[in-house]
C-alpha cells in the first residue's frame, strides 16, 4: 500500500483490465551449415561471431557469400546458400544462419586469409575477418589529398590531433590528390591542451608551402560483383576515423567488413605517416593469401558446441547457436543430408530434431537423403518418432544459377534438398493465412522438377507413415502435398496443431512473465484467466479453433479447482487451459449415389 504521512491529494494511476498476450513471430527460421564466409567461431577471431539476421537473399550474399562451389574435397555445392535462396524465394522473411567451419588437419591459419606489408622496418597486416577462401581479397590503399591553408603564425587551419600532413616547396605543380607520397614531406600535428599545434616529423610549414592533409582510400575487391571502399581514413588513433578502428577485427564500424589491420601502434618508429607510407607503398596492394573453406565438416559439427559461461570468448556454435535465439520458430539443415554416409546423415538429422524437441518452442524441417527410392525413404524415417519434427520428400531440381548454358548445350542443373523451399512456405503460410494453416497444398516456386515423380499410389505409402510428399499435378503445379509430422502419437499428427500449439504455448509464456512474484490470490487468478480468455478470443475468431462460441472453442481455469493448499504454500499457481484446435481436411470426401424424385432419403 502507498504511504500518506501530510495531509494533501494524491493522485495515483491504476489498471482496470487485464493485461495482454502478444502472440510470438512464427515464421522467423534458422538455418546451419556451410557458407563461403561470415561469423563463426575460431581462436583470435572477432568477438561477434554469434549467427546474424538476414532478411533478403542479396544480403546473405552480401554476409555469407554466393552460391558457388565450396571449396571442400573436390568442390561441394553450397546447399545452405542455394536453401536460403529458395527460402526468400518463397516467402520467407526472417532468417538466422549459424555458420558451420571445420578448419583442415594441420592448418595453422585455420583457413584465414592474411598479407603482411614490411617497409622501413615496420609491419602492416591485413587480415580477413572470417575462414573462407572469399577471404583472399584484392586491398589497394591510396592516399587522398585536401588542400589546407597555413596562417602567417604558422598554425595550419582546419586539422586536429593526429592529423598528417604533407608539406611541399611553394611554387611547384601540386601532386595529383592520389600520386604516390614520400614519407620525407609527411607531418604528424599534435595539438596540446592550450591548442598549440607541433609538428612531428619536421619544422613547422609556413604560408609559403604547399600544404595537404592526407588520408587513405581503401579499396576492397572480393570476385567480380562485391567492391568495398572506404574513404577519408587517418593514420593516427586520435583520429575519428582512424583505420585501425574502422576496420577493427572486433566491433569495426562495418560489421559486415571483409578485412581488418593490424598494427602495432607502440612499436619503435610506428607513426601515423610510417604507417601510410607502408600502406601506399609501391608494393602494398595485393591479394590475402592461404584463405580456404576448410574440411568436411562430421555431424557433431553440425550440432555444435555451447556457449561457456566462464570464457566469454567461447560462444555457441552450429545448432546451440540458433538455440540461444529465442525468436526462431522453424530449423533446418540443409547439409546435414548431404554427408559422406547414412550414419553420418542421421546422426546429423537426429541433432537437428532433439535441436527442436528440447527447445520446444520450435520444429524441425528434415530433408531425406538424396536419391531415396521408395523403400529407403521409409526406412530414413522410421528412424525417427518427434511430434517437434516433418519429413519432406524427394529432392528438388533447379537450373544452376551459378553458370550459364553454353552453346547449343542445356544449362547445369543441380538437386537440392526441399527444406530451404519448404521453410519458405511455412513462413509464406503464416503471414498470409497464420499458423493454423496446414502448410500444404502450396505452390513450391522456383524450381523445373522434383527428384522423382510421387503419384497417388506411392502416396498411398508414404503419407500414413508421415512422410510428405512433394509433387506435380498436371494444371495445377508443383505443390507440397503432405501435412503430417513424424510421431507415432495420432493427437499430433499434423504440423499446424502442432506449431499453432507451440505459438500458444509460447505467446503465453512471454506475455504472463508479469505475474511471477504476484500475491497469489483470487485477484491475480481472475486477472490471468482475463488475459488467456482474451488471447485465446481473437485466435477462435481467426479461424484458428474450432466451435460456434467461444465456450466450444476453449476454456481457462484459474482458481481453488486446480490449486490445492499445498500448491500456493509452495508458491505454485496453476491454470489449467483447453483448445480444440482446427485439423486440416486432409481427406475431403463427397459421398454420390444415384436418386429419382419420389426417393426418401
């Protein structure tokens, strides 16, 4: 109760109603596996390294790299970019990737691409920020001239602490703003607290001198498509822009920055002007070297290892890094059916589906394996049995966009597993029917075929068995054609009961956080059966439960029925809530018989 010690108004504000419940993303995905570049964890390297949210397939490519061969073995196709391709392609809006590395037996660099610049006994290094062979990037450094003024006093106008600049004999040709720099002409200005300005490195100029400050240009090219500039970058760390902190290893000001220097500012004779005399060198521009994209990587990479709390430094991988995303709703792996062998494959598939199940709050896309006849599909999974989990099958063929058809020759075409398309179309569902909307009967766009031809007869095997087919009907496209998760349990049986089961349980979760340490009493179980009865009412009215009144749809219990004395002793408040959710027509029947007119029916 609020205290009143003098006498005076108060005024006080209160709630009358109930609190809400802000129903969870569901379509927000998470994918691990392979890349050509992008955040992962390695020993030295950047502090971020945690799995990043893209939220369009130009800016994958822009993180992650392209769809082009990895260079693992004698070339791997990077199913994880062509899956995240598909996945915009069909609707998807919000995708976490948690990058997988395996470095190669041996590697000291751990596949990271470097080039050390030496000059005047001094040592620049250019480090690629992450493993991948898109780290052997071409870096050209130029300097940037910009004429300043010099006062009769001597004091040059416009420059601050750090600043370097380049001081000429008047009444010559200026240099042309990028030409080559002589680190003899080159100043360091220093200006004290009472703002007087030092030069070190030589005199002071006068109003007679040509006088520049320079900066660098650098200029960062990785293949044909991606050129990365950074422009006005000083030499010294009191400089806003010095480039030891724009391209930082860690937290730089481009998080998404291919490269980094290093650079030992305290070493014997360092200095901003050593420094961009090194860089601008004759010698300096060229490409990193002994970048790779690694081995191959096991299935436990795949599954990866999590955060420890005593090293900050050692942060989750693989699948435990999307596991601390609370957001993500639906997981796939696009690689994991992919690896050398079937042991390795569901070893994969059996990390990804325990990934869903003991999270809960999300379910796993499964891709079988490739080139699956009938009878290995049934056996792949019948390995399984998760309600958090759906199979999908076969493959999927597209036209490779990686290459282009040669002369009369028809162009490449490569297989992918379905869950990049298929996590696309859960997501395309949600936002435009919702979750309750079995994720089925969707057109799979972007493809010329699937693997193999599913006809009703094959269906007739694999659909009781939970296995979803994916498959062509002659004027009415390629669609998904299968609903089913993989559990033997008939109550969750279908993916929409179980994700819209899983958006309940979860929006209920994050939106009663506010009653925990309440007084646990009448007032609060009234005020928690408000809030769910007000959350569960605009789903039945969303079409997502079942009933012509809301009494048939659902019901909350808060109260002495499902408490007993020992509960509230120990601080237990329990609410017990039931839903009848939708289940999707899987078999529409109409039932026709012949009839005359003077029939009863």
């Amino acid at each position: 109760m609020p205290e009143y010690l003098a006498p005076g108004v108060y005024v006080e504000e209160v709630s009358f109603r109930a609190k809400s419940i802000e129903g969870v993303p569901t379509s927000t995905t998470g994918f691990a596996g392979l890349t050509h570049y992008g955040p992962v964890r390695y020993p030295g390297g950047p502090k971020n390294s945690e799995p990043r949210l893209i939220t369009s397939f130009t800016e994958f490519e822009r993180v992650y790299g392209s769809l082009n061969e990895l260079g693992i073995g004698s070339g791997r196709p990077a199913y994880l970019a062509h899956a995240a391709r598909a996945f915009f392609e069909n609707g998807g809006k919000r995708l976490y990737v948690s990058r997988v590395f395996t470095a190669r037996l041996g590697d000291l660099t751990l596949g990271v691409a470097s080039r050390a610049i030496s000059n005047l006994g001094l040592t620049a290094t250019w480090t690629a920020r992450w493993p991948g062979a898109m780290g052997n990037v071409l870096v050209e450094t130029q300097p940037m001239r910009t004429r300043v003024t010099v006062s009769g006093t001597g004091v040059v106008q416009r420059v601050k602490d750090g600043a370097v600049i380049e001081v000429l004999p008047g009444g010559g040709t200026p240099p042309a703003p990028n030409a080559p720099i002589t680190l003899g002409d080159l100043r360091v200005v220093r200006i004290d607290q009472d703002g007087n300005q030092t030069f070190d490195g030589g005199g002071a100029p006068t109003s007679a001198n040509i006088v520049h400050l320079v900066e660098m240009i650098v200029t960062v090219r990785a293949g044909l498509d991606r050129v990365d500039q950074y422009t006005e970058l000083a030499g010294d760390p009191a400089q806003t822009r010095y480039i030891g902190r724009v391209l930082e290893l860690d937290d730089p000001a481009d998080e998404n920055a291919l490269v980094a220097l290093k650079w030992e500012t305290g070493a014997p004779g360092a200095s901003a002007a050593s420094l961009m005399a090194i860089l601008t060198g004759p010698t300096a521009a060229g490409r990193l070297q002994d970048g790779n994209d690694g081995a191959e990587p096991a299935a436990t990479d795949f599954a990866g290892q999590e955060a420890d709390p005593d090293d900050p430094l050692l942060t989750a991988t693989g699948l435990a890094a999307l596991g601390e995303i609370d957001d993500i709703a639906i997981v796939a792996m696009p690689d994991a059916a992919t690896l050398a062998t079937d042991d390795e494959i569901f070893t994969a598939t059996q990390s990804l589906v325990a990934h869903a199940e003991g999270l809960r709050y999300r379910i796993a896309v499964v891709d079988g394996p490739q080139a699956s006849s009938l009878n290995e599909i049934r056996e792949f999974r019948g390995k399984f049995d998760s309600k958090y989990a759906a199979l999908y099958h076969p493959w999927i063929e597209i036209l490779d966009p990686t290459e282009r058809a040669a002369q009369g020759r028809p162009p490449k075409r490569l297989l992918l597993p379905p869950s990049g398309f298929v996590s696309g179309i859960y997501a395309r569902s949600d936002i435009e029917r919702g979750v309750h909307k079995a994720p089925a009967n969707e057109i799979v766009r972007g493809l010329t075929r699937f693997e193999a031809n599913i006809n009703k007869a094959r269906q007739d095997v694999l659909n009781p068995e939970g296995i979803n087919a994916l498959r062509f009907f002659e004027g009415r496209g390629n669609r998904v054609w299968g609903a089913r998760t993989m559990s033997s349990d008939p109550e969750w049986k279908y993916v929409n009961v179980r994700r819209l089961f899983i958006y309940i349980e979860h929006s209920i979760d994050k939106g009663t956080q506010w009653a925990v340490f309440e007084p646990n009493g009448p007032r609060l179980w009234a005020n928690i059966r408000q809030t769910v009865e007000d959350f569960l009412l605009v789903l039945w009215r969303d079409g997502a439960l079942l009933g012509d009144k809301p009494e048939q749809a659902y019901f909350v219990r808060c109260d002495r029925t499902t408490m007993t004395q020992n509960d509230l002793d120990n601080g237990r408040l329990i609410c017990l809530i039931g839903v009848a959710p939708v289940k999707p027509a899987e078999f529409v029947i109409f039932r026709i018989g012949q009839w005359t007119g003077d029939a009863k029916v």
